[in-house]
C-alpha cells in the first residue's frame, strides 16, 4: 500500500501505527468502460464528490491522468475510512465478464489471423481478467489479481455503456448500482489525401445502410450511402471493436440496431495480429503514404481500444475504392478530426496521416441536445455494476462511486452547437433527458427517465 501524505504525516508523529493504518485502508479494484473514465478522474480527485476530502492519485506518471487507462486513487469515504481505488479500464464486455468470473473468448480464423489454426482459434479477449498496478511495486507495473496479495478473485465493479441483461455476460447476476449518464457515439469517415467524388459525397450514414454494410462488408457499394448511382463502384469498409467493447455493443444496439452477436465484417489498414500478443488486433502503420496501404478483413473482430479505430481513420485511404467509415466515442472522435495520433491520447500528427471526417447519423449530427431532445438516437447508458452477491463495505464504496458521479454529471452544462462546431459531452447527466429507453436498445420515448433509475445497497 502506497500511504496518502496524511496518513504519512500522523505514522511520523507516532499517533497511527504503520500496521494500524493497512488495516483501515480497504483496496477496491474497478474496471471496464472507458467512456466515464475523465468523468471518474475528477469524481475522485474533488472534495465532496467520491471522496468526502478529495482523493490523492498513488501513482506515478504516465498513471495519473485523466486518459490513463490504469490508475489508483485514494482518499476517505464516509461510513469505511481510507479507500485506495485501483482502476483497470479495459472496456465494457471485457469488464462486465471480469467482475462476473467468466471468460470472454471469440475464434479467429486463418483468413482474419494469418497465425490461428486452420479450423480457427479461440483466443481470450484483452482485458478478461484486467492487470491492475500494483502496491509491492509503488503503482508502476501491473500484475493480474491472482499475483497481488490480499487482492480479491475478480474485481469489485465494472462500469459498462450497456446492461448487462444485453450483454455477453448475462450471468451470474451482478449488483446493479443503475445508470450514472448517458454515452453518446458517432461514425466518421476516414481521412482521404486524394478523395474521389464518391468520397466527397458521403456525409451521412443512416442506420438502414449502416446495418447493411456491417454484414456485407466491403461488397455493400457507396450507392446505399448516398443514393446516387453514380456512387456504385465503390465499396464501404467498416472499422471497428471487438467483442470486448461497449462501444460494439453500442454500435450494434443503437446504432445498426441489428442482434448484438449477429455476424459482421469489419477490416482494418496497416494491421495485424502480432505473434507476441496473439488474437489481439494491433495497428502497425504507417499512416501513409495511400500505395503503402493494405486492407484487412478482420470479419467479427475489431480493436480492443477506440485509439486502435482512430488511427485507421487517420490512416490514408485514398485509391481503395473504399469509403472507409469508423465508429468511436467521442474522445476518440476528437483526436480522429484533429489527428493526433503520436501518442497515447492523440499529441500530435504523424507522418502522411490526416484529419477524419464527421458523418451525420439518420440526417443529424451528435450533440448534447440533439440526444436530449431525441433528435439523435445513437447513445448508451452507463452502468455501474458490483461483483455478485456484494456486501459492505464495497457497496459504501459503490454508493459513494455513485454519489460522486451525479454530482460530477450535474455541472454539465450543454455547449451549443454540434459535433463538428464545439466539443461535445462524452456522458450527459440522466437528468437532462427529456427521452428514455426502457431497454438498451430501440427507439426512445418522449417523457422524463421513470425512476428509479439508480439504486443503494
């Protein structure tokens, strides 16, 4: 355990022992989506909202940002003491399959990775079970639960964009802390240094023509996406995530709107399935230039990380007879139209890489009051979920995860505009919505969300 100053301070002046304070402090491990991963990083880190003093980060650089995909926080929690909460942010299905105890596997064939067997092979996907930063190490390198002392079998909660009723998981039942915001998405087209007409035609994406190219693939030609004739020469190629991925999930729920393990096929450029990580889609580059471009299909796989759909999408595809289109939150959104790629969070431009594109969805652009207002209907709902049968004091814990995010979520001001215009939010509070959706999927209905919608333990 790395001690907060506080605690430091009072075992210096003799008033808390060093045994005294490990036992106090409660270690709870969270993992899954990363969609209200920066919402969580300033939960945590403001007095009042998850901690009632404010937590301190235990780990070091790169591990203490608001994109770090591993990170520890600490802090007092009213009702249990010092809590250390150790993060490992994987993705939804990954995470929801973690804290239930359940691998999560998907078979590759030779044609998707040229190193599976020829009957395919089964591979566990990234993420189940998580690797957490560990306290022997002072929060620098990561190991499974299984290897870290007193840790848990399978980690306390998962955030997750979508129910776990929709799931890949849907058993054992989880606690079910209930929805903490709403997760918008959108589809973008890639970046083209020498777009054809077709390319330059292709604004919009409606969702009858989005399900069509998901299942036929490269074959399904740019007509369905346009509607002009002159535009049936070239293909669509869509670019995505895996079975691990809420936004997947998302993509096929709310966006397709197609059964969410119906068969798919995705590609991805400059990428491939290194022997070292096998089963794991990985980008390889380079960027570019368009003859150094080589289209895979990767049928019902995708990328673990959002970053993995963003980089192709700044990749350029120009003279593929393909309009490449890509499904990110927005996060990844943001980076893709600016084209940062160079590092982790996007931090700048890579050689012969360029600016990804905005497309409307069923004629409207993402924004916070198109979602509101149902205008827009391509978004999920975040959940917080407790491992099976949880008791205190990891649902005080959760109570105050909870707590902590609503009060986050309330400041939330809408910011005008659209995608395209002004930086949208990537979780809006439920309280803004004047839609609701009784289920994870379908169309919404007008009216306030019915109650209640988040529940205590």
């Amino acid at each position: 355990m790395k001690l907060n100053k506080f605690t430091s301070a009072l075992i210096g002046l003799g008033i808390v022992s060093l045994a005294g304070a490990a036992h106090a402090t409660t270690t709870i491990y969270i993992t899954g989506s990363t969609a209200a991963r920066a919402n969580f990083f300033t939960a945590a880190t403001v007095a009042g909202e998850i901690f009632t003093g404010g937590g301190v980060i235990d780990s070091p650089a790169p591990n203490n940002t608001s994109s770090a995909n591993t990170i520890v926080f600490e802090g007092n929690i009213t009702g249990v003491g010092d809590v250390i909460i150790n993060c490992s942010w994987t993705g939804s299905e990954a995470g929801i399959a973690s804290v239930a105890g359940k691998p999560l596997n998907q078979t590759l064939f030779q044609a998707q990775d040229p190193n599976a067997a020829p009957g395919g092979t089964s591979y566990g996907l990234p993420g189940v079970p998580p690797s957490y930063l560990t306290p022997a190490s002072g929060y620098t390198t990561t190991a499974l639960l299984s290897a870290i002392p007193g840790a848990p079998s399978t980690p306390d909660f998962s955030m997750a964009d979508t129910s776990q009723k929709v799931s890949q998981t849907p058993a054992p039942l989880l606690t079910d802390y209930g929805i903490v915001g709403i997760v918008p998405f959108t589809a973008m087209k890639g970046y083209e240094s020498s777009p054809d007409a077709t390319y330059g035609r292709v604004s919009n994406v409606s969702q009858p023509a989005l399900a069509q190219a998901v299942v036929a693939g490269e074959i399904l030609n740019a007509f369905y996406l346009t509607g002009n004739t002159a535009d049936s020469a070239d293909g669509i190629g869509i670019i995505g995530r895996n079975l691990g991925s809420g936004t997947k999930a998302n993509f096929m729920l709310s966006g397709a709107i197609l059964p969410i393990n119906q068969t798919v096929s995705q590609v991805a450029l400059n990428s491939g399935y290194p022997v070292g990580n096998p089963g794991v889609l990985t980008f390889n580059g380079p960027y570019g230039p368009a003859a150094s471009v080589t289209d895979s299909p990767v049928g019902n796989d995708g990328f673990d990380s959002g970053s993995g759909v963003q980089k192709c999408l700044n990749v350029d595809g120009s003279g593929k007879g393909i309009v490449y289109v890509g499904y990110v939150g927005l996060s990844d959104a943001k980076h893709a139209a600016a084209d940062d790629n160079t590092g982790p969070g996007g931090t700048g431009s890579a050689a012969n890489s360029g600016t990804a594109v905005y497309l409307s969805y069923n004629g409207v652009y993402e924004s916070d009051s198109a979602i509101e207002t149902g205008a827009y209907t391509w978004w999920g709902q975040e959940h917080l979920f407790g491992s099976v049968g949880q008791g205190a004091p990891a649902t005080t814990v959760g109570d105050a995860i909870l707590a902590g995010l609503n009060v986050q979520t309330s400041g939330i001001v809408n910011p005008g505009g659209d995608v395209r215009t002004v930086l949208q939010d990537s979780l809006l509070p439920v309280s803004s919505m004047q839609v609701y959706r009784t289920q994870d999927y379908g169309a919404a209905v007008q009216g306030s969300w019915p109650t209640p919608y988040q529940f205590t333990h």
